[in-house]
C-alpha cells in the first residue's frame, strides 16, 4: 500500500480477512474506498482482485481448518456470524464510544502520541501537509468504524497500529530536519530543544513500555491456572474431566495447551464456557475439575490458585497481583479415583 502497490495490497488484505482475522474487512473497506476514489483502483479491478483471492484463499482454508478442528468450518466466518451479524460480541462486554481515541490509542503510543500531528503540518509554518494524508485518512475511518461496536478491545487496533507509528516517525523525522538543517540554512535553539525533547519522548515511552511489559505478564492467569492443572494432575494419575470458566477462557487458556495436558496427564475431557447457550453449563456434575474465577462452589474445594488483575503499586515500586483463576477439585474425586 505504502508502495504504491495496490492490488497486492488488496489481495493481501483479502487473504488476511479470509484466513487471519474477519474484522480487516474494516480496513479493507477503508483501504479499497480510498483506492477507488484516489483512482488507485478500479471497480472492475478490485473486483477480480477480490472475487479471485478470496475463492484461493477459502480453498486453503476451510479444509486446512476443518483438518484441525475436526468438522468443516470457516473459523473467520463463524466468527463473523456470531460477533457482526448476530451481535453478540457486546456480551462479551462494551466501553464507551471513544475508547479507542481516548484511551487505547493514547496508551500504546505513550508520549510519542505528540508526534502524530506533526505528520500532517509543515514545519514551522504550521500549514496542512497532505503527503500522508492517503494513509492516515482510511486508518482514521477503520479506527471511526471499529468505534461503533460496543464491545472494544486493544487487539482490535493492531492492524492500525503500524500506519500510526509510521505517522509517529513521519512528525519526528520533521523535527530532526528543523534542528539538523542542511549546511545552507541556519538552525534555530528552539527546534534543537523540540528535537531533545522529542528524544526524551522516545526514551520516556520505551521505560514504559518495558514496564507494562513485566505487568502484562500477570495478564493471563487462565493459562497459569491450565498449567497449575496440569502440574496437579499429572501427579495424580486418575481420569479427570476439567471445566474452563468464561474467566479463564479469555485470560491464556488455549486449545494448544488443552491438548498438551491431556498428553501429559489423565485428563479426558476439557469443555470450555462460554455466552453460547450450548456452552453454558448448568451444573457441574459430570466434572472432577474447574477453572473457575469464583472461589466458592458447591461440591468443590480449592487446590491452587492463579493470580492475575496485576496493578504497579507507586509506593513500593513493585507489581501487585491477586487470587484471579482457582483450581477446584470435586471432593469425592479422590474416594472415586
């Protein structure tokens, strides 16, 4: 896109919607209106472009998905039944409309945020600078657009996030430019200091981000609590069958590992929760095992937990985290086993 390539970016952004992630199609809307208005692309082109790498990429897909899931399906087409046409992605929780300008985005980019409209002014005279404006414009679209969805989350931004960057590095390297002129021209101290403080920017959210780091390790305590059973049961040596909570679902716990842990353990069934009625469970009868968020559950007693909803603690200078994810155990199951 950035090259000027057009039709490859459309075919990539195609095969991304199809095979990786149903939402690009925002993207790819933004993008291909923007080509087709600009007379990057034509109706015709970008009609073929799409109608051809999309029957490609679904010939790959589907059998290579449904090999692995074991029923033929379209993972990316279910996806976008459940979340777009049904509109159940909202269950899964919402934030207000302007998270992602508000918050997200302010929080990825840290102090380099300053940048950004450095991309689309000419320095120092402050007027529109419309050489990124190509790119910047459809990104703005797919970020307005994912803004009306209920249901908001970080990830959703990724695909925007290398443009923004891109856009970041565009405003300083117009910085550098003013304190570092060519030999011909003089530079002033004001824009050596913008360029020192747009250093210590760079520095400031690199810390940070190393920081937010080592606190985003203790995002995921559904996938701990998966390795804290498979740890216990492995020393067991009995069949259990394990429930996964919505919690623990969304916080780590993956069908690679599942598979890991009935390998290494006794472990015969994992049936994960979920908002689907079908994945809703009533009671727990047929299980030995939970992941669960809540502590109490009758029938259960606690064997371990995993600690997560980490937070820095500015007196101590320290992480704190708390009980998150608890492994539950029948407490019949060892007189059974």
């Amino acid at each position: 896109w950035i090259l000027c390539k057009y039709q490859r970016a459309a075919a990539g952004l195609v095969a991304a919607t199809a095979i990786f992630r149903c939402d690009i199609l925002l993207l790819l809307f933004t993008v291909g209106l923007s080509c087709l208005i600009r007379g990057d692309l034509t109706l015709s082109k970008a009609i073929q472009v799409g109608v051809m790498t999309g029957v490609i990429c679904l010939a790959v897909t589907i059998p290579l998905d449904s090999l692995m899931w074991q029923t033929w399906t379209w993972p990316e087409g279910q996806v976008f039944y459940y979340n777009a046409i049904l509109g159940k992605s909202s269950d899964w929780g919402t934030s207000p409309w302007h998270w992602y300008v508000s918050t997200a985005i302010p929080k990825a980019m840290l102090a380099t945020l300053v940048f950004l409209p450095l991309a689309v002014l000419r320095i120092p005279s402050c007027r529109l600078d419309t050489t990124w404006l190509a790119h910047l414009l459809p990104i703005t679209g797919f970020i307005l657009l994912y803004s009306c969805l209920g249901h908001k989350e970080m990830r959703f931004m990724f695909p925007a996030m290398p443009i923004i960057n891109l856009a970041a590095a565009v405003g300083m390297t117009k910085l550098q430019q003013l304190a570092f002129p060519p030999k011909t021209k003089s530079s002033s101290r004001f824009a050596k200091l913008s360029f020192l403080g747009a250093i210590g920017c760079i520095i400031s959210t690199l810390l940070a981000s190393l920081i937010f780091l080592q606190v985003s390790k203790h995002n995921y305590p559904g996938g701990q609590a998966m390795e804290l059973a498979t740890a216990y049961l492995q020393e067991k040596h009995a069949e259990a069958r394990v429930w996964i909570d919505v919690a623990s679902s969304m916080s780590g716990v993956s069908l690679f590992g599942q598979r890991n842990a009935m390998h290494r353990t006794g472990i015969q069934v994992w049936d994960k929760g979920g908002y689907e009625e079908e994945n809703t469970a009533r009671d727990f009868e047929g299980y030995t095992h939970l992941l669960s968020e809540k502590k109490d559950v009758p029938g259960f007693h606690v064997v371990d937990v995993a600690r997560g909803h980490p937070r820095i603690d500015k007196r101590r200078l320290s992480i704190v985290t708390q009980d998150a994810i608890y492994l539950l155990e029948r407490n019949d199951w060892n007189e059974q086993s």
